[in-house]
C-alpha cells in the first residue's frame, strides 16, 4: 500500500530580524531590519501509510508545528516537498481540507458565544455533511468524549477539558481521513486526558483513521502511537517503531537488587554499577539479550540475595538520556570553540 503522506527533504526557512547592538533607538528606526534565515524545518523527509498513528517529537523551537502546518496547506516549504493523499496541500487546500481534520491545543475553531451543539451544525453545513450521517457520528462522538451534559453550554463557559473534547469532537464529524493533532492535551487534567487518548486509539483502531500526533506528553505517545518520528533543531533523528527507541538512544534497563544484609562486596559480570546503599544495590546493563537467570547466576556477593527487581526504561527516561548526552555533546564543543579562539 502506497504512503499517503510523504515529506521529501522538506524544509521551511524563515526571516528572523536580528537587533543592530552599538546603536540607539533613534537611529535604529531610520535603518532597514537587519534579517538572518533560521531553519525551522531541515531536509526532513518519511512516508506515512493509512491507518498509522505517528507520534511527533521533539523539544520546544524543534520545527513540529511548522511541519504540521506544511502538511496541512498553512505553510508552503521553501525547499524540498511534501504531499498529503496525492495533493500538495498548500496548492490544494480546500480539497485537502475535506480529508484532514486538524486540533491546535491553544487554539480555538468553536464558536465562542454558541452552544457547542451549534458549532456542530455549522460544520455540518460547511463540510455539507448528509444528515442522517452526520447524527449517526455525531451520537457516536457525544457518547465516547462524554460532551453530553454540557452540549447547550456556551463554549466560552466551558472548561479546557471540556472545550478540547468539543474540538476533538468537532473535527472528527466530517470522519476524515487523516487527524492532525498539534498539542491536544495540553493543559488537561488527568481526566480529560484519558478520555482523550482512549477516543484517539479507538478512532485509529476502529475507523482506520491516520493520526499523527506532537505532544510533549510523553503518556499520549505510549498509548496511542507505535511508530515515532523524532526531531531536534528541524532535523529528523529517529522514525521506526516506539519499541526501538531504546536500542537507538542508549537507554539502559536497571537491575535493583535487595540483600538480607549490607554486602561489602557485590560483584555483576556485565553489568555498570549505578548506587544504592544498605541492603540495596543498582546496576545499568550492558547487554540488553541477556537474560535474568543469566544475569543472576553470573552474581557474587558475601550477603544472601532475597529480591530482584528489572526496570526497562521507559520512552520519557530514553528520550531525557538523549538529550542529557546532546546538551553534554554541545558545551564540550562549545568549550572547545572558545579554547580554540583564545589560542588563536
């Protein structure tokens, strides 16, 4: 089966206007805007097939709004090209619209002083959505965001949590083909998040609906997204199944064992220790195939062991190891660029 979104080395430039230093305020606003280009976006390209739920990560400033806005026609690339089920969708976007539904976790497309109900209607006139449809849908909606009891509220006196499942629920009407989702639970208490997540993996498993999702919450991810895109400073840096993320970041599984009493030696063939103190001992592994029993039995120690515990990181702790390394990575060179220029 075809992709039926792809990025090919897409890339957004954008003008950034940079302060004139050793001038006045006067003068400054006599002289022309002194700009430099910043690459949001940069040579990013995969593909994306129908019924995938993509989760797309990265920190703040990493280009994962710019490149939702490129797929769904808001921004055009200045190089490179991206295509969304056979069109370019900054060329064709009222028809691209009809396929795709789109949330802005702070952004609004109720209509503030109606009833949510008749936001509803007028998406249904807008999408001309036939009616005996749009209420099967709609009935769907209301039962599985639980938006009922608050369907003849005002939107603007609804909660966050509430006004978010109304947009969820809204731009699922129309049933689209694809759901972009930039930052839907931000903000959310715990409640409306999993309301959300659970409707989300149900829309995907049951509708095939293709959803990509950028989040900072690392829980959406897990439960909704098998398949990761991650990206730093506009470049890609892993795609390929959640499940690999640890293997590609390093991330180690962590061994905790608990003693009758305090050993004063405790050796682990393989293994890196990582603290403890008393009866508990931590160590990192080296080898991810090796497996428990082994690792066990390769154990030495002048004190009976009594318990084991085996963590396997999870996506937070992988992706927090990079960037832990990555921040290491850049002052070393950092440090090394100033060294290098006082020498010089």
């Amino acid at each position: 089966m075809p992709p039926i979104i792809f990025a090919d080395g897409a890339t957004k430039w954008f003008a950034q206007k940079v302060p004139q230093s050793g001038l006045a305020g006067a003068f400054r606003n006599f002289l022309a805007p002194v700009t430099r280009d910043v690459k949001a976006v940069d040579g990013i390209s995969f593909a994306i097939r129908a019924g995938e739920a993509v989760g797309y990560l990265g920190p703040n400033g990493a280009g994962k709004s710019t490149m939702i806005k490129m797929l769904t026609g808001v921004l055009v690339p200045t190089a490179g090209s991206v295509n969304v089920l056979g069109r370019v969708p900054h060329m064709e976007r009222i028809a691209n619209a009809r396929d795709i539904g789109v949330v802005f976790g702070q952004r609004s497309q109720l209509w503030w002083d109606l009833p949510l109900y008749e936001s509803f209607e007028l998406h249904r006139r807008i999408y001309r959505i036939e009616k005996a449809r749009f209420d099967i849908v709609r009935a769907e909606l209301i039962d599985m965001l639980q938006i009922g009891p608050f369907l003849e509220r005002p939107v603007r006196q609804l909660s966050l949590g509430q006004r978010m499942r109304g947009e969820i629920a809204m731009t699922l009407l129309h049933e689209p083909k694809i759901l972009f989702l930039d930052e839907p639970t931000i903000g959310l208490d715990v409640v409306a998040k999993d309301v959300v997540r659970k409707l989300l993996a149900r829309v995907n498993k049951e509708r095939g609906t293709t959803i990509i999702l950028t989040t900072h919450d690392l829980r959406d991810i897990e439960e909704i997204c098998p398949r990761l895109i991650m990206v730093d400073d506009g470049k890609l840096l892993f795609d390929g199944p959640l499940a690999n993320l640890n293997t590609t970041f390093g991330a180690r599984k962590k061994l905790t064992l608990e003693f009758a009493t305090e050993p004063r030696t405790v050796t682990l063939a393989g293994a890196e220790p990582a603290g403890g103190e008393g009866v508990i001992r931590t160590f990192l592994l080296a080898d991810e195939k090796r497996s428990l029993v082994e690792i066990i039995t390769a154990l030495k120690s002048d004190a009976e062991l009594v318990d084991v515990h085996l963590h396997e990181p999870d996506i937070e702790e992988v992706i927090r190891t990079y960037y832990q390394s990555r921040q290491t990575v850049l002052r070393t060179a950092g440090a090394e660029a100033l060294r290098s220029k006082r020498v010089g």
